[in-house]
C-alpha cells in the first residue's frame, strides 16, 4: 500500500488519466453531433433540423447522468471509490466502442438513430459516476495543503479528453468527404477499446481513499446517502447546481454549438475551427495550472469569482466578433472568456467536494453536478441552436443566454460561499466551546 506522497501522486494520477479517457469518449461524441450525426444518422430532414435531432442524442447523455450519479454516488459512498471508477471507466469504454459500429439509418432505418440514443445514454450513465468520484479519490488522499491543486489536476482530464477528441477528429477530417462520412468518423469511437484497457490498468493501481476507510471503521456510513443530502442539504445541493453551470455549459458551448454554427452560418472551415478548438484546449490546460496554484495561495472563492468576472465582461466583444465574423477577434475573444471560465473550472472540483460531508460525499457532489449536467449544461447546445433559429442568426440572442449562465453561476458561488463560511465559523465556535469545557473539567 502507498504511503503519503507516493498515495497522493498514485491517487492523482489515475484519477486524471481515467478521467481524460472518460472526457474523450464524451467529447467525441459532442464533436460528431457537430459535424456527422446529422447527416449520417437523420438524413430525412433538413440540415438545421437534423443538427437539432443530434443534439437532441447528445442530452439523452445528460439526461441519464444523474441517474448515474444516484447509483454510483450509493456505491461509492456505501463500498467505496476505486471499483465504481473502473465499472464507469469500462461502461464508457463499451458503449463509445459500439458506437463506432453502429449501422447509419441507410443501412437499418429507424434503428440507427435509436440504438444510438441508448449507447448515448449508457456514456451518461457512466460519466455521472465518473466525474464525483475521480475529485474525491484524488483529494481525499491529498494532504491538507494540496487538496485544491489535486482537483485542479483532476480537472485536467477535461482539456487533455477534449484535445484527444478534437485532434481524432482533426485527423480524420484529412480524408475524402466521401471516405469520412461513410467509415472515418468510426475510428476515434473504435480506438476507445485501446484507451479503456490503459485506463483500467491505471485505475486497479490507485489507493482507496483515506477519507472514505476512516469514515468505514468510525462506521459512520449512511445507509441511504442520496436520502440524506435530499433531506439535511437540500440547499447546499441547489446551489451546487448552480455552481456547476459553466463548467458543463462551457465545454458544449464552445466545442459542440460553436463548432456547428463556425461550419455553418459562419461560413468557415471545419479544419480551420477544430485547430482554433485545439488550442482553446490548450489554453484551458495552461488556465487551469494557473488557477489551482493561485486558489490555494490567495482562496477558492475569489479565484472562481474573477475567472467568471473576466468572462462575463468579455461577452460583448466575444459575439461583436461573432457578429462581424472576424475570425481572428473570435479566436483571442474567444481564448480569453473560455480560458477565464476554465480557471473557474480547475477550483471547482475541491469547492464543491467539501461542501458536503464525506459520509455522503460521493453522492452530494455527483448529484449537484450530474443534475445540473441535465438540467442546464446538458441541454445548452440544443437551446443556443435554437434561439439561433429562431432569431434568424442573431449572435446577439444568443449572447443574452449565455450571459445568463454565468450570472446564474456566479450566484451558486456567492450562496455556496457564504454557506460554507457559516459552517466553518460554527464549527471553530463548537470547538472552543468544548475546549472551554474540557479545561473547566
């Protein structure tokens, strides 16, 4: 068994590794809704509506993540974390598999499209229990000082999934339309079997956490864990929601709705736009470094409150330039408001994880995050295509909802702050009181 710094890097390492496997699988399923999913698989209807069916399968994956988050949350909170990280890692690694073996609806009609939704839904499944338990294994068994720079880096697997996502797809895109609609696409699905046996030979290595076997031998596990966060927390998971918005929004926002509507109305190519993603990714990579550092110098709290201060102020400029098109404008607009929310991001992870207590840890931070996934950030694609549509292109439309969700952000923050403040200066109240106690005894 591992033992202090060689426990935390084992810990880190497989959670991050795993986890950017996980965000792979996913991403490579946003980025094909953008660019083949319409086309290959609801070739009966026009191509905004088609666009708006494949978005449509790609909420089904958010839809099902808070069931995933239910169930695993349970699991990992009653018998612990590392086996629910290598069944969510192997369910992943399955369904993207199939996927990329799937019939087109040429082939088999109607049946395409509705396997494609259930192996989409079994990746919701596996992703709800994924993200929760990566954080927790990784800062549970980081010490005290390094609990948030350990979630930063677990946080790592989203640029390093979405790079190997968009690069695939990059690599593919070099072949003949032809070639790549008809069997290109496949090939980043296929190559999920080679990264799932990697990624479980990584997960089998990483210690339990020490959290969690302290909380089994004081024998203080609940029974019903998702009960008792519905029932004593119910605020703390609300807010959590709240603060999870731009952390899901944000990815789907910029690699899949972006993506569509760059190839589409803008009019530019798909090659140019999934380089510019590539180096958003690499932006968020570095952001996120920075971040983890600075949050536990200077605190959590403001380190997420300027990142999503930076981006709000920059959604002016960001859709002037969508609306004149410059391609250059929306790339360092872009960079700078994606790259201040992945800042954001990166502190998320330990913000959210002691918010809740470990007994029902598990299942408190997959609930809040996995419920916002389908409530809010699951659907966020679907909904700027259709306010694209319906505004008849107006960027500006489109600006108004994405700068509600940061808003609405930065109030799950404010709120999740100040609840936290409050435990934390009753808890050190409680504690001179019993010393007070002891020293009078």
């Amino acid at each position: 068994m591992t033992r202090g710094p060689d426990r935390e890097r084992a810990a880190i390492i497989g959670a991050m590794v795993g986890n950017s496997l996980e965000w792979f699988d996913f991403f490579v399923y946003g980025t094909a809704s953008a660019l083949v999913f319409g086309r290959v698989f609801f070739p009966e209807v026009d191509a905004g509506t088609g666009l708006l069916a494949s978005f449509a399968t790609l909420w089904v994956g958010f839809l099902t993540r808070p069931l995933g988050a239910l169930l695993f949350g349970h699991l990992g909170d009653k018998f612990g974390r590392k086996n629910v990280l290598i069944t969510t890692l192997l369910m992943m690694g399955i369904a993207s598999t199939l996927i990329g073996l799937l019939p087109t609806y040429a082939q088999v009609g109607l049946l395409a499209p509705v396997l494609l939704v259930v192996l989409r839904a079994v990746q919701g499944l596996a992703v709800g229990g994924e993200w929760g338990g990566a954080v927790l294994i990784a800062t549970e068994n980081a010490s005290e000082k390094r609990k948030t720079i350990a979630g930063a880096w677990v946080q790592q697997g989203s640029p390093i999934g979405s790079l190997l996502a968009t690069g695939s797809f990059l690599l593919v895109g070099l072949l003949p339309d032809d070639d790549f609609y008809s069997w290109g696409w496949r090939l980043p699905f296929l190559f999920s079997a080679v990264l799932v046996v990697v990624g479980i030979v990584l997960r089998l290595r990483v210690p339990e956490s020490e959290e969690y076997l302290a909380s089994k031998q004081s024998r203080t596990v609940e029974k019903a864990p998702a009960l008792v966060v519905f029932t004593q927390a119910p605020l703390v998971l609300v807010l959590g929601i709240a603060v999870s918005i731009m952390a899901i929004s944000n990815s789907y926002f910029t690699n899949t709705f972006m993506l569509a509507w760059a190839t589409g109305p803008l009019g530019f190519g798909r090659r140019i736009i999934l380089n510019i993603l590539i180096g958003a990714t690499v932006v968020q990579f570095v952001a996120q470094w920075i971040a983890g550092h600075a949050a536990q110098r200077f605190g959590r709290t403001r380190v997420m409150l300027v990142g999503l201060g930076i981006a709000l102020v920059f959604t002016v400029p960001y859709f002037a330039a969508i609306s004149h098109g410059n391609l250059l404008l929306i790339t360092l607009t872009m960079y700078v408001s994606f790259g201040s929310i992945c800042a954001y991001f990166a502190v998320l992870a330990s913000f959210l994880v002691y918010a809740f207590p470990s007994r029902v840890r598990y299942s408190g931070v997959s609930m809040a995050y996995q419920f916002c996934s389908a409530l809010i950030g699951g659907p966020t694609a679907l909904i700027a295509q259709w306010i694209l549509n319906s505004s008849g292109n107006n960027p500006w439309a489109v600006a108004v909802f994405y700068a509600v969700l940061m808003l609405l952000t930065i109030g799950g923050a404010l709120g999740l702050h100040r609840i936290m403040s409050h435990r934390h200066a009753d808890g050190k109240a409680a504690r001179a009181e019993a010393e007070a106690e002891a020293v009078k005894l």
